[in-house]
C-alpha cells in the first residue's frame, strides 16, 4: 500500500485528486492540508510516502513547504502538481527537493505513474514539463559550472553526455550526436548514473540542475 498526503488548496482540485487516487487499489489518502504550513506543521507526526502538493498557495506556498519539509525529513519523496504557468517555480522546486513534476491537466495514468516512480527512489516528470524544466538552467555562469565539474570529477565528455541528455535526445540521438555507438551510450550512462546516483534520465535532469553542472 502506497501512502499518499495532499496538500491542495483549491477544493475542486483536491477532490478530483481523491477521485482518481481512490479508483487505484494500492493508493491509500491518509492526510489532507490545505496550504503547506499545515503540511510542514504536521510533518512529524505525517506517515506517508508520497507527498503531492500544489505549488501556488496561500499562507506558505509549495517551494517554502517542500523546502522546510525537506530539512526536517530527508528522505520525504515530494511530487509538485503544477499549470503550465507556474514554469518560472520549476527550478526552484528541484532545488528545493522536489522528485517530480505533474501537470494537473494531465492523463490520470501519468500520476500513478508519477507516484509509482517516485516511490521506487525515481523521479518523474510529465514530458510536457521536462523543456520548461530544462529552460531554467540558462542562467548558471560558466565558472560555477567548472568548478561544479572539477569537484565532481566529471570529464568534459561526460558533461557533454550530460547537456544532450537535459536537451530530451534519445540513446540513438546521443550516439548520432556524439559519434560513437549505441552500445557506447548506454555504457557511459550507466557509468554516469553510477556516478550521480540516479536511476533513470529524469533523475540525471534534477541532479544537473541542483548540481549546476550544464549550461543549454
């Protein structure tokens, strides 16, 4: 069973959430706030594990929340439902911690897919998301992103293979764009996500952002 908290201050929102959260059989709602000082005031006592929350909201919005949240619960596994217009937040919410990124207009299947990811120690985000996501990185100066590089260890090669992956190419592109094989690609990601500690592509994406290690 797959514990889920909201925290969604629009009460039609919330119960459209309910609804399509319900209709699953390993999801179980155990808790409800309506701005995120509820949430963050709660969170000690809060046995969930997966947080869905909203980021524009009134009293302590969604960045503060799932900041404050993070310190006093590490490991909490926090998932951003988000408009298309909340874009500017996005980068701000991986920083803060965020494992996730749902568009509220989406297909019901992508939120259980999100959920389920994330619970798995993976990350999601909803492929309309992941450009706007990536638009964000554009202000990062070069010389923190060399630095970032040097005290990572990452070889210009692999801080290539790591800009080509936030631009959303496939494994085929990358050997295309790279000039090596297929083979070759799949290795050096591999390598790479041993390296960062990710799992998957979007979790390279949120480790290059919090780690300010690409520039796009």
């Amino acid at each position: 069973m797959i514990k889920i908290a909201i925290v969604e201050d629009l009460p039609m929102v919330l119960e459209g959430l309910k609804l399509l959260i319900d209709q699953v059989e390993d999801f179980k709602i155990v808790a409800e706030y309506s701005n995120g000082k509820e949430f963050t005031d709660d969170i000690l006592n809060l046995d969930a594990d997966i947080v869905l929350t909203d980021i524009d909201m009134p009293v302590m919005d969604g960045i503060a929340a799932t900041t404050l949240a993070t310190s006093l619960k590490p490991d909490i596994k926090i998932i951003a439902l988000s408009m298309h217009n909340d874009r500017k937040y996005y980068f701000q919410m991986v920083t803060a911690g965020a494992k996730g990124f749902v568009l509220k207009q989406s297909n019901p299947n992508e939120l259980e897919k999100a959920i389920r990811d994330v619970h798995a120690n993976g990350n999601f985000f909803s492929p309309d998301l992941l450009h706007s996501i990536i638009v964000n990185i554009h202000g990062l100066e070069n010389e923190i992103v060399k630095d970032k590089k040097e005290l990572l260890q990452l070889s210009d090669r692999e801080t290539e293979l790591l800009n080509l992956i936030c631009q959303g190419l496939t494994n085929q592109q990358l050997a295309d764009k790279m000039f090596v094989s297929l083979r070759t690609i799949e290795s050096n990601k591999s390598k790479l996500m041993q390296k960062t500690n990710t799992r998957n592509n979007a979790g390279l994406i949120i480790w290059a952002i919090k780690n300010k290690v690409v520039t796009i």
